[in-house]
C-alpha cells in the first residue's frame, strides 16, 4: 500500500506539470494574473541574452579557390521595446551588444607568382564588436495555453566598433579592414512561454548582410582584396529573452 501511495503520488506530480505546459485544462497565465502576462499591454519592455555565430559571404572577380572563415561562437545581450498593434502583430526594437570573431583563411592560389610569402599571409582574425539596431515585425499565431510559437523579421543596421575602416595600414600590415557600417535584413522564428514572474522566449534568427563590408587595399592588385567582388556578413543568433 506504501508503494501503491508512492506511485500515484508521482503520476500526480508528472500530470500537473504537465498540464503547466501542454494540457488544456492547466492554468493559463492571463492578463490579470502575474507579472509574465503582459501581452495588452501597448509597451513592453524586456532584455535578451544569447551567443552568435558570424559568418562572411564572398563573391569573386575570378574563380579561386573559395575563401575560408572559421566561425567562433559570440556573446549578444541587448534590450526589448515591443509595440502591440492586435493580438497577431507586435513592433520591436532590439538594441543589443554583439561581440564576435572570425578568421579568414586564404589559399595558395591567391598569392601565385607573389614570392616571399609567409604563413602568416594566408590567415587573418577579423574581430567585430557590433553596436546591433534591429526594427522587426513579429507575426504570432494564436495562444495555446501557456506558449504562442511566431514568426519574426525586419531589417538591422549595426556600428562596427572594430572595423578598422579609418586605419592607414593595410593588409600588407597584416590588417584587414571592414566598413563600420552595415546593413541587414532578418528572419527568425521562436515561441513565448508564459510563467507567473515572466515571460520567457527562445528565438532562433538568421542576419544576411546587403552591403559590401570589404575596405580594399591600397595596392589594386593586393592578393587579400583584389579579387572579392563582394564580402557581406551572414549570422545566426539564438537569443534568450525575458520580459
């Protein structure tokens, strides 16, 4: 009988945390309950956390052998303006600091016929500390229960305080440059899940550059910069949000 007890204690335990989430009949945390059911409000406001992972785009003058980058994970925290227009459509800005770190590495076949090349000619570090402004539209579906998945897009610009656009020396410096400037377009999906305290949402975004982001070298026939057509930023974010 003890054991018969336990056990029915357990299921009890499983079936009401899962009704906290999925079932129908689970509390649902309304407007008028708690601090994480915000959504009539016209503003809310909230802050994000997350890790980035950046990449470059290139397009070539001439067919080499592609460019390789080494992606690193980066760190993103940023802050939340949302605007509610109706139950399906909210208006957000998202002022964040992104902090990232590729590496480019070159084939041989950009330096043929350059004699004295050394090891260190075919790699460079391009570190970026993003001051990140995206304007995006977030599309929901209806509320189920206590999670409302969603669909999000927009366009972003960025300040790149790193870009070393403004520097006198080159790649023949071992410097490679960027525009400070950028901009991108954006488009992610993610899921609200109300708890009492606070709303939390995982969202998952893909950022595409439209800019060429490449500052040539001074030499037109530089073997890092002469054949790149175009070089633009790509870049996937999961970001944590509470509100």
């Amino acid at each position: 009988m003890k054991y018969f007890f336990s056990l029915l204690s357990f299921f009890l335990i499983i079936e009401t945390s899962n009704a906290q989430l999925f079932k129908k009949e689970k509390v649902n945390y309304d407007a008028n309950q708690g601090r994480g059911s915000t959504d009539n409000n016209l503003l809310r406001w909230g802050y994000f956390l997350g890790i980035n992972s950046y990449d470059f785009n290139f397009d070539y003058n001439e067919d080499l052998r592609d460019i390789y980058v080494k992606k690193s994970p980066g760190f993103s925290v940023g802050l939340i303006g949302n605007l509610r227009v109706n139950s399906f459509i909210d208006v957000r800005l998202e002022p964040g600091l992104l902090i990232t770190t590729r590496e480019i590495y070159y084939s041989q076949d950009w330096f043929q016929g350059i004699p004295d090349t050394k090891d260190s000619d075919f790699i460079r570090e391009v570190k970026s500390t993003y001051i990140h402004i995206p304007l995006l539209v977030k599309l929901s579906t209806k509320r189920i229960n206590n999670f409302k998945p969603f669909i999000v897009g927009g366009f972003s610009t960025a300040l790149n305080l790193s870009s070393n656009e403004n520097n006198p020396e080159d790649n023949n410096n071992g410097q490679f440059r960027t525009t400070k400037n950028s901009i991108f377009y954006e488009l992610g999906f993610g899921i609200d899940f109300y708890f009492y305290n606070f709303k939390f949402t995982p969202t998952i975004r893909g950022l595409f550059g439209i800019n060429d982001e490449l500052i040539r070298d001074e030499d037109p026939n530089s073997p890092w910069t002469s054949n790149i057509a175009n070089m633009q930023t790509r870049g996937v974010f999961i970001n944590f949000t509470f509100q």
